[in-house]
C-alpha cells in the first residue's frame, strides 16, 4: 500500500493525469483521476484524499468552483492548483479559494510532486502547545486556531504556518525567499508570487490594524501597530519605506 495517502488528481487531458499518476506512484502515493469536477467533488467523499491536485481549465465545472464548493463545505484539504495561464493566478489563489499553491502548465511532474510534498508538510504542522500573540491577534500552533481580539478566523494551512513564522520573531524583517524557504519548503529560488498573495490574504483576513509590514525591495515583518510604538505611519499604510539597509535580514 502507499505509504503517504491519496492524491487526488484533478485533470481532463488524461496523458498530463497519466504522467502524474506515474511520479506520484513512484514517490510513494496511491492516485486516484478524476476527469471533471462533479466527479472530483464525488471523489473527495469517497476517497477522503490527503491532498487535491486540480486543473483550473476543467469541462462542466471550473477548478476554481470546485475548490469554492468544498471551502463552502467546510473541506480544507491541501489544493495544488495547476493553471495554463498567468493571468488565472490571482483568481487562483483568491481569498475565498483557499488554495494552497499553484503551478503553472506547463510543468514538470517533479516540480509538481515538490510543491505537492511541500504543501503536505506544511497542511501537517508542527504539534506543540506554544501559544502566541502580537497585538490583537493570537495562535496557537497546537490547535491551528487564529483569534483576532479574541474571534476566530478561518485560515489556510498555509497563511497560518506564514503568519506563525512572522510572529515567532516579531519586528524582524524576512525577504521573500527566506520566507519560500522556511514556509513553503522551497530549496530553491522560484519566480513565485505566492508570498506577496498570502501576505495579503492575511491581511484582509486579520484586518486593522495592519499588524504586517512591508519592506520594499526586502521582505514583510510582524510589528505592532505604528500607534503602539511610535507616532509615525499612524495612517497605517502597508508600504512603508525602510530607510536602513535591512539589517536583520
Ligand atoms: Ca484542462
């Protein structure tokens, strides 16, 4: 049996669903293909995968929809989304989506196993019991569970592991990279925009005040709320300049 879970694979053009059958089995995990989107929404009820990888350009139902129909039902399994345009990505990584990843066509099925392996460990978490809060807003890793002035909110796997990582060191300011690295698990340098789009999900999710802070041309940083610690940028505006030379990055 394999040893890592099913993935559900979610693709009409059988030989790319075939190809990935093939490096997915190999690595370990047992397949199932679904062909359209009625019947990928049938298979995560019957087959309970530990992960969706999903075609956005499906015949019937869009993989977009079928993402919003299993978040509307409260199903949060890990989606990597697979899209043949640039211009999809956005829509893609939507707020109301919930996607974990996306990768674009074409690809190679190595990569896709990579993002697949790196989105399931991020989906796993880290069981501790560590409890932490900047400002309003409070985790806790042990739970998943994210309060913002004692409400809960709904976050993906991914926006909480990013948004646990920035509040671990708060006022340090992390590049892009360091964050692909020890979020997403990326070894690599990739051409991704995935950060700058969790990092905004975030912040429409946590709302004001804007505990996230952008460093142009480095990276963001957890600090509390510029009326905390100092009169200045009290407009709470998300870009603000770093005069220094981001030292602690
Ligand atoms: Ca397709």
């Amino acid at each position: 049996m394999p040893g890592h879970g099913l993935v559900l694979v979610v693709e009409d053009e059988r030989s790319i669903a075939d190809l990935l059958k093939m490096y997915l089995t190999r690595e370990g995990f047992g397949v199932h293909i679904a062909a359209d989107g009625p019947e990928a929404l049938a298979a995560v009820r019957a087959h309970r995968p530990v992960a969706i990888i999903l075609d956005v350009g499906l015949p019937t139902l869009a993989g977009t929809e079928v993402c919003r129909r299993l978040r509307a039902d409260d199903d949060w399994t890990p989606v990597l989304f697979c899209t043949a345009r640039d211009d999809e990505i956005d829509k893609v990584l939507g707020l109301e989506l919930g996607a974990d990843d996306y990768i674009t066509k074409p690809f190679s099925p190595r990569e896709v196993v990579a993002r697949l392996k790196a989105v399931l460990r991020r989906s796993r978490g880290v069981v501790t019991s560590e409890e932490m809060a900047v400002g309003d807003v409070a985790i806790d890793l042990a739970t998943h569970r994210c309060t913002v002035a004692g409400t809960e909110i709904a976050l993906t796997a991914t926006e909480f592991d990013l948004l646990a990582y920035l509040m671990s060191k708060p006022g340090r300011v992390f590049t892009r990279e360091q964050l692909l690295s020890e979020v997403w698990g990326y070894s690599s340098v990739v051409t991704t925009r995935t950060v700058d789009v969790h990092i905004a999900q975030l912040r429409s999710k946590l709302g004001e005040p804007d505990l996230i802070r952008t460093v142009r041309g480095v990276g963001y940083a957890i600090e509390l709320p510029a009326a905390d610690v100092s009169a200045t940028a009290a407009d709470g505006a998300a870009e603000v300049e770093d005069t220094g030379t981001g030292t602690e990055v």
